[in-house]
C-alpha cells in the first residue's frame, strides 16, 4: 500500500503522533532516544554502542546517555559482549516492543484519519 502524501499532512501527521506521545503518560522521548530504539528493534542485531554511534554519526557519549535513559525505563538493555569485553551489546526488551508496538498503532491510527 502507497501512501502519498503532501508535505503538510506528513506534519501533520507527525505532529499528531508526538503529541499523543505527550499526552499518553509515559516517558518523553527525545529524537535521539526514538531513533536510537528504533534501530535497535528494526533493523538487525547485534548492536553495539560503538556501531550505534558510527551507524548515527554521533558520539559515544551521546549513545550511551540515551542509553542510560532507555534503560531506566526498560526499553533497551545492555551487556558486556562475552567474546569481547570491550564491546557492550544492545539488547531489546519486552517492554521496548510494547512501546514500539503502541507507537506503530497510533501512527497507523492517526494515517488513517488523514483528509483524503
């Protein structure tokens, strides 16, 4: 299924999506943070902090305070790389999938309330 769309409705869209994000009660999260759980779950693992941060084009710093964030409220978690102790891997959670899940509904609700 095409959906075409002008660049005012994609705005629109898009700022209806965020701002049931606002409302629902649950963690603000930055762009950053939203990108960074977005590639976690959809494209595939592993992931790592240093290939986050060279996949983005940001620093590690900035990947691993997302990170701190996302952990705190379960979206994502992490672990020392076993074969390596250097790396930390990315892991998904469940409670990450939920929240993506929910996010895909109301995007795909708010797609479907567009004026035609």
């Amino acid at each position: 299924m095409e959906l075409d769309l002008r660049p005012s409705q994609a705005l629109s869209l898009w700022h209806d999506v965020t701002l049931d994000l606002v409302r629902d009660g649950e963690a603000d999260l930055s762009a950053r943070q939203l990108v960074i759980l977005l590639t976690v779950y959809l494209q595939p693992p592993p992931h790592t902090v240093r290939g986050l941060a060279k996949k983005l084009e940001v620093t590690k710093p900035a990947i691993t305070r997302a990170l701190d964030s996302l952990g705190k409220i379960k979206l994502l978690d992490r672990k020392r790389d076993p074969a390596d102790r250097r790396n930390v891997i990315i892991m998904r959670t469940v409670e990450g999938s939920l929240y993506l899940e929910r996010l895909g509904d109301m995007i795909v609700d708010r797609a479907k309330s567009l004026p035609r």
